[in-house]
C-alpha cells in the first residue's frame, strides 16, 4: 500500500503529460491555422495586385493597339496619296516637257509665219487693186494698216496673223453681201456725187443724185483695168428699188441690176 501514492504521482504525471501534448498540439495547430490563413490572404493579395497590373497592361495593349491601327490607316491613306501625287507629277512632268517642245516649236512658227503673212498682205494688196473698185479707200487703208503693223513690235505675232486673217474674212463677206454708200465719181472729166450699189462682186453700179446719170463697172480682162460704162435709164427703177433694199428701208426682193462685165463685152 506505500506504493500508493507514488502510482498516483505517476498516474498525474502521465496526465499531465497527455494534457501537455495536447494542449501543445492545439496550440501547433492553431498556429499552422492561422499561419495558412496568412499565406492565403498573400496569395488573394498578390492575386488581386497581379490582376490590376494585368489589367493595367491589358489596358496599355489596347490603347497601343488602337493607336497603331489608326496609324496603319493614315500611311495607308498617305500611300494612296502619294500615288496620286507622283502620278499627277508625272503627268506634269509630261505637260512641261510638251510645253517645252511646243515653245520650241512656237519659235519656228514665229520665224516661217512672218514671211507668210507678208506674202498674203501682199497678195491682198494686189488682189484690191485688181478687184472691183468698191470702198476702195477703205479697202486700201486697211492693206496700208496691216503692212505698217508688221513693223511694230508692240504688237504679237498672234494678234497680227489675227488681224490678216480678219481683213481675208472682210474681203470673203464683201462677196456675198448687198452695200449701198455714197461717194465721188469723176464722170465724163466732172466729179460728181453718186450713189453707189455693190452687190457682192457680181455688180456695182452708180446713180448720180438726181437720177440723170446710171453707170456700171466693167472689169478688165487679165492684168488689165476696168471702166465705167454708162447705162440705159431702163435700169433706173431696178437700181433705185436695190439701193432702198441695201438701205433696209425694203424688205429684200427680187430685183433686175445688170451685171458686172469685162471690158470687152457690152452690157446687155
């Protein structure tokens, strides 16, 4: 019986013991518990961090891409626009070589069209003094106009092959239209004031004022001059009624003028 109490002092030792390992097992646990619930608020962190920078970039990404696709439109755009610009730059670099050709050109014509013109002021001159004496004032002080202005160099080339031209065109009108003037006439050594009627080139003829006196031209044969040749007053109403129609004050009609003849052939 006096080993009694040393059983109960094992028997309490060995409780203690338990209870002491168990009680420092639960503190070990409770330690892991909470040392896991530490590393898994690190990982929710370090997830969440991650993920803002993920998204952050995911942004940055985005931004860039849409940056490099408006960029990639632009030098698209620039690339169609160069075309164009080197293809309009190549049209004029073909225009400027034409212009330059045809300036090359203009002073050929400049030096072959002044010889011409002075040949066609020349024929027209000859031309006037051959052809029926119509206005000749007038006919023959535009001739004498445009031989002065072939010695002016104010004047272009241009705007005299103009004016020669223009004084053909009148000549070519003269003969298909109806004129009446009046002018002087040296009649039978007398001058006298008449009235004159052309009808294109196929008749000229003259009325003296009082009607007294009717005339026409007679052309002269090759390298010859003309005349004029006193007329029947059986003309007298013809002529009158043609001279009041060139005049507009009657509408156009038929009427009976003799016609213009050579020299050699009687009015008939």
């Amino acid at each position: 019986m006096r080993f009694l109490p040393f059983a109960k002092a094992s028997l309490w030792l060995s409780i203690s013991s338990v209870a002491f390992a168990v009680t420092a097992n639960a503190t070990n646990d409770q330690e892991q518990f909470e040392n896991v619930v530490i590393a898994g608020e690190q990982i929710t962190q370090s997830a969440a961090n991650s993920q803002q920078k993920i998204n952050k970039y995911t942004e940055q990404t985005q931004t860039k891409l849409q940056q490099f696709n408006v960029l990639a439109k632009e030098v698209d755009g620039l690339a169609v626009y160069n075309q164009q610009m080197q293809a309009q730059l190549n049209n004029q670099l073909t225009e400027l070589a034409q212009l330059a050709k045809s300036m090359n050109d203009v002073s050929i014509i400049e030096r072959q069209i002044s010889p011409l013109m002075a040949r066609m002021i020349a024929t027209l001159e000859k031309f006037v003094a051959l052809d029926v004496p119509f206005l000749p004032e007038e006919r023959t002080k535009r001739v004498n106009d445009l031989s002065s202005m072939m010695q002016r160099a104010d004047i272009s080339v241009s705007e005299k092959f103009r004016r020669v031209l223009e004084a053909y065109q009148i000549e070519v009108d003269y003969g298909r239209t109806i004129e009446a003037y009046s002018g002087l006439l040296t009649i039978k050594g007398q001058e006298m004031d008449v009235d004159f009627l052309r009808i294109g080139r196929v008749s000229l003829v003259y009325q003296t004022r009082d009607g007294s006196q009717l005339g026409q031209w007679a052309q002269g044969q090759t390298n010859k001059k003309g005349q004029w040749q006193s007329l029947s007053q059986d003309y007298r109403l013809g002529i009158n009624k043609a001279l009041r129609i060139a005049r507009k004050q009657l509408a156009p009609d038929l009427i009976m003028v003799p016609l213009t003849l050579t020299a050699s052939t009687s009015a008939e």
